[in-house]
C-alpha cells in the first residue's frame, strides 16, 4: 500500500522513476512500482555514526552468532530488517580478497586485486542477496519463491529454500546452462523448469507469473536481493582498511549486481564512510552486450532506452542475457561513477580465465570477462598501470569445468562454430606406470 509519510518512516520501497518516487511498505509484495511500473529500491533511515558503525561491524568479526557470522547480516544496520528479525541464512559473504600477480601483468597492471564473490555456499555471489531475499519470503508468509535463472540464482534459491522450508520453482533456458549448476540446483530439492527458449524468455515469464498470490519472485528484480548483494562494497572496503579503490569493474547480465554494488557504496558515502566512490565499470560478451551498446548510444542521448538483443550468444552462460532487467539502475551506477562498459570477445574471456587460473584462483567464465575488460581498458588508457583496480569474481571454478576442460584440449568452440586456440592450454600426459617415465618428463616441465 502507498505511504507518504517519508519524513516519519523508518524504511520503504520507493520507485526509481525520478517523478514518481512513491514508497510502499516493506511488507508489500510488489514486484514493480505499482502506479508507474518503475523499479523499486529499499531506502533506510540509519541512526548510527560513520565510527560507530565500523566498530560495530569490525566487533562481530569476533563473534560466533549466525547473524555476525554472515557476511551479509553482520552489516544488518543497513539492511531493512529488525535487529533480531529471524533470518535464513547459510554464512555467506565474507568472501576473500586475492592479490593476483599474473592476471596483473596480463591486463598492464602493477598490482590487481580480485573479490572472489565464487567463494558462497552455493559458489556465487547470489547467496549474498538471496539471503535477504528469502527472509523477506518468510516474513511475507511466501509458500514458493520464484526465479528465472542462467543458473547460478537457481542453485541459490534452491538452497536457501530448501534451508526455510519454502517450496522453490526456477525456469531455466533448456540445454543453456552448465551442468554443474543444474546439478546443485536439483541437489536441493528445487523444481526445475526447463523452458524452451533462452533466459530472456523465463523471464518474461516470471514476470507474468508474479502477479500470482501464492508466489513469490527472486530475481534481482526484487529490492531485497539488492540489498544482500550491496554488503560486498562495505565487506570490500573493509578489507581494504576503507581505503576506497580507484576502479572495481564486473560483469554484467541481468544487471542486478552493478546496481546493488553501485547502491552500497552510495550509501556508504552518504553515511561519511567513505568520502568518494570508485569507478564502476561493467563487462559483457559481445554476442550478448546490450548494455555495453546502451552505454555507447548514452554519450550522445541522454534519455536513451535499452534495446533487446532478441538471440544473445555467448560461451559464458551465465551472462547470456538479452534484455537485462536493471538497466537503468545500472546506468545510473556507471554515470554516477565515471565508469565505463565495455563487451569483450568470447577469445579475450578464454584468456583471461586461464590466466586467473594460473594464480591459483580460477572462476567461472563470465567472471573472467572482467579481468579480459580491465585488460582491454588498460589499453583504452581509462585505467592507469598503477591504479588500485579490484575486478569481481561473480562464480566458482567448478560452475563450468566443461568449459574449462573443453578450453584446454582445444575444442572450445565459440558461437558462430569459431575454433578458440588457447594460449595457455594444459593437456594432460599419457604415461606407462612407470616411475622413470615420470621423472623424464618432470625434467621437461617449464613454467
Ligand atoms: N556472473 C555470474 C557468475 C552470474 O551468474 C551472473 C548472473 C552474472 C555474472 C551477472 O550478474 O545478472 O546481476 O548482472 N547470473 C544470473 C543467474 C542471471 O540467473 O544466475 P547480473
């Protein structure tokens, strides 16, 4: 129901749209601006101090309840729940941070630094939203909670459903996504629709069937997955004793995480955390980038519209999106910031994970597409050698390793039928079970 009073409330959904801007209670089940049909985000009042608040959180680091453990809930004063609100969740967050000297001289860099977000439960970055997401389920009394998914959100709900106790259903593109994910998502219980079409169409019907009363979306759609996935700004910042950084660039699909990142470190400036942002700047693959050709089109029009790339192609599944939901609210991030969006090629993506791989790191390959961008902008000249630079890792290693494998016995093949010649291929060797034989080639290993 719409409410007015802003100067009283505590929290709300507000509409995006600029001359709208309605807020509605937290307790709403709405999937968009009711009146407009704008995109909703969550406003909070918070009555803390900058050093208050960093003090607090850095304390729960010590302690052992579930909701300091999280690296989610640990920063809750943020989040638009009460303080002893009962949560799901699975302790996630608290991601690493990696200094990655190879994948450094590789993009031109003198140091580059990697938030390794594929280190949740689930192995993505959407168990930090999905957290919020599904305890807003529960406070709403959800019986199942929805999503369309290029996998990754599907094994999340899938868990953290199945941790609640709440029916989940997820639509998914059928033969579109790893196996790997699949595979969780099964694991947990969920019921899994395989939809012949590609994610653009899930989600089209997702949005179809939220008017549903029994259901409930997750999508990052949905402002309350938002605000889980913003944490990893302040968890970021955090680690690097709040020293902000010059630029942190992802990969984008849906563009739910840029938004959510770009709205953590907003409010962190808001509240005198911090007293400028960085540079955000967003990687998509080429056969799928209609936000990188949005953001080109913005330089000249300034009220531009996204539009839909009706067959998007690309080997990184989980980016393989045509007509990303959160546009606007991620070009908002990008502008705000200065930042940049580029799209890089299924090749340069290839690149790049291997040689995330060589620092003993690995990731999915849409993450490794921000690496091959912060690569491409070095050259552009956007980025400086010595700036501080922190790259996204948005999925696990073992999310895809049909691709990883295919990758180095040289039979990744690219949309388009193209033949991808790794640069740092690795094959395996043939051996007699023979120690001699061993040692001969251990001889000949260079590296
Ligand atoms: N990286 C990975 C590993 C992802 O799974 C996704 C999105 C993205 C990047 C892009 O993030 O959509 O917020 O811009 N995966 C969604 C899914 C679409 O269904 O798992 P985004």
């Amino acid at each position: 129901m719409e409410i007015s009073d802003a100067e009283t409330i505590q929290a709300a959904q507000r509409c995006i749209e600029p001359d709208c801007a309605r807020l509605y209670g937290l307790r709403d089940k709405l999937l968009v601006c009711p009146h407009c049909g704008g995109l909703l985000e969550i406003v909070k009042r918070v009555n803390h101090a900058a050093q208050e608040l960093k003090e607090m959180w850095r304390a729960r680091r010590a302690s052992n309840a579930p909701r300091d453990r999280s690296g989610v809930w640990r920063f809750r004063e943020l989040l638009p729940f009460d303080e002893d609100a009962p949560i799901i969740t699975l302790t996630e967050g608290n991601t690493p941070l990696y200094d990655a000297p190879r994948a450094a001289r590789f993009c031109g860099l003198e140091r580059l630094e990697l938030k390794h977000q594929g280190c949740n439960p689930t192995g993505s970055f959407k168990d930090t939203g999905m957290t919020v997401a599904i305890t807003q389920a529960v406070r709403l009394g959800a019986r199942t909670a929805i999503c369309a998914s290029t996998g990754n959100t599907a094994a999340s709900l899938a868990a953290y459903a199945a941790r609640a106790g709440l029916g989940c259903a997820i639509l998914v593109p059928r033969g579109q996504i790893s196996l790997a994910k699949l595979a969780q998502t099964l694991d947990y219980g969920a019921l899994v629709f395989e939809v012949e079409g590609n994610f653009d169409d899930c989600m089209r019907l997702i949005q179809e069937l939220a008017a549903e009363e029994t259901v409930y979306v997750v999508n990052s759609i949905n402002p309350f997955r938002l605000e889980g996935q913003k944490t990893v700004a302040i968890e970021l910042l955090e680690q690097l004793d709040w020293q902000v950084p010059d630029h942190v660039v992802l990969p984008g699909g849906n563009l739910g995480n840029s938004s959510a990142l770009g709205k953590g470190f907003f409010e962190l400036l808001a509240l005198g955390l911090i007293a400028r942002v960085p540079r955000i700047s967003v990687v998509q693959a080429e056969g799928a980038a209609p936000f990188a050709r949005l953001f080109a089109r913005s330089q000249t029009d300034e009220r531009v519209e996204l539009v839909p790339i009706a067959a998007p192609q690309t080997l990184a599944t989980a980016i393989k999106i045509g007509a990303p939901v959160s546009w606007k609210k991620a070009l908002e991030v990008v502008r705000r910031t200065g930042g940049q969006v580029i799209s890089v090629s299924e090749r340069e993506i290839a690149e790049a994970k291997a040689i995330i791989g060589r620092d003993g790191i690995g990731c999915e390959p849409a993450s490794a597409a921000a690496v091959a961008g912060i690569k491409r902008l070095v050259e552009t000249g956007f980025i400086a050698r010595a700036s501080s630079v922190i790259a996204v890792l948005t999925g696990h290693f073992l999310k895809d390793s049909d691709y990883a494998i295919n990758y180095h016995r040289g039979t990744l093949r690219a949309p388009g039928d193209k033949e991808l010649e790794g640069a740092h291929r690795n094959l395996p060797i043939p051996v007699p079970a023979n120690k001699a034989e061993i040692l001969a080639r251990l001889d000949h290993q260079t590296n």
